[in-house]
C-alpha cells in the first residue's frame, strides 16, 4: 500500500504516523511543497494525507503551490474518490478545494483542549472506535466556517465546530493534531509565526505550560491517533 502525503513545512511532519505506516507495511512518498517538490501523478497511490502548515488556505499569492495543491486534492476525492486524510491545514483544504469557506478562527484555538464526536460519528468507520470525548492539540487560527456540499460533521470543541468531517465516504479531516509526539510542541515553538500567536494568546512561558499538558496527555492522544490510523486502513482495504 501506497501513501502520497504533502507536507508544508519541515517540522510538520507525519508524527507518529511515521511509525503507524512502517508497523501496517505502508509506503510513503512525501511532497515537501513548500521546498518546490512537484506534485507526481496520483495514479500510483492509495491514499493521501495532507498535513498542517503555518501558511492559510487563502494565501495563494504567497505560496502559488497552494492552488496546485488544492485542485491535486479536488481530483482525489470528487474525481478519483480515493481515500483521503486531512490534519489541520489538510482540515480546512479540503474544505476549501470542494467549494467550502474558511474564515478566522476568533480567538485563535490554543491548548490541549476536549473534543466532543457526533452522534454521527458513532456510525463513522473511523471515529466509532475513538471515545465520545477526548483531549487533542489544537494550535489554529482558522476554522472551516461553511462545509463543503455532502459534509458530515463528526466531532466538535466549545470553540470550533467543525473539527472533524467526513465527506462522501472516502475523505476525512480533523482540525485538531493527531500526529503529535514528545518533541512536537516545543520544536512548533520554534516556529516564530506558532510562537508569536501562542504567546499573544497565552502570555509568557505558554510554550512550557502547553509541553507538559501535551506531555500529561500524550498517551492518550498517540493511542487515540492509532485508532483512526488503524481504522483509516481498513477503510481503505475494504
């Protein structure tokens, strides 16, 4: 089994999921594009991830990638239908490359923080094996505002209420990380555009309080991140 992921930035990597493909016998091939990599043909893979990034859906100007980008995950899952995981960016893409809307989340979602499933995530393949409430890394400043047609929302937070969607019955994303380990939180830290909006948020030292509740939490959230790996490829099997 085959999976294409593109990745936006070096340090937003697949996390744990690196170590969730290699047990499951799963190949990778990742497009680092914000270092120029060039999006290959789709005819070769199985799945596709798509992961978090400090730039925005909207900043094409910037990043001229991003519409590329956009219209590779648009023939994916409405024209190929293949399987299809989004995780913070990868969220709001798909929501904005089939004809959703992101705006500004306000206050930007920062913490270690509860999400709460659907009652439609009960009957979801993936999320009706997570508990009904758990804890997961936010670290977002926008949200999907309007879904795209055929949306089903399968969980939410106080804050934010679309944090996990499927579409169809082929692709699913999560505003939340998943994907984390030990290190992560401090070395996003290091980001200045991540620092710059955790310290206007939370104040001084928020970096270190945020490390040790994620590391409070990082059994849960990594067994939590199995689960919808593991389930994800059984999906894709069936």
């Amino acid at each position: 089994m085959k999976f294409l992921i593109f990745q936006h930035l070096a340090c937003e990597h697949p996390g744990i999921f690196r170590h969730c493909m290699a047990t499951a016998g799963v190949s990778q091939t990742v497009i680092a594009l914000d270092e120029g990599n060039v999006i290959p043909s789709l005819n070769d893979f199985d799945a596709l991830i798509v992961l978090g990034g400090p730039m925005n859906v909207w900043d094409d100007v910037q990043f001229p990638w991003l519409e590329e980008e956009k219209a590779a995950i648009r023939k994916w899952v409405s024209d190929l239908k293949r399987p299809y995981l989004g995780l913070c960016l990868g969220h709001q893409l798909l929501a904005d490359a089939l004809g959703g809307r992101c705006t500004w989340q306000d206050p930007p979602e920062i913490g270690v923080l509860d999400i709460a499933l659907t009652s439609e995530a009960k009957r979801d393949p993936i999320f009706g094996h997570l508990p009904s409430r758990f804890k997961a890394l936010q670290w977002h400043s926008v949200q999907i505002d309007v879904p795209p047609t055929g949306a089903t929302q399968l969980a939410s937070s106080e804050e934010c209420k679309w944090q996990a969607m499927r579409v169809g019955d082929n692709a699913w994303s999560v505003q939340f990380h998943i994907e984390i380990e030990a290190e992560t939180i401090r070395t996003w830290g290091g980001v200045d555009v991540h620092r710059q909006v955790l310290t206007a948020e939370k104040g001084e030292g928020a970096l270190e309080a945020l490390d040790k509740m994620g590391e409070r939490h990082m059994k849960e959230m990594n067994a939590n991140a199995s689960t919808i790996f593991e389930h994800f490829v059984k999906a894709i099997r069936v």
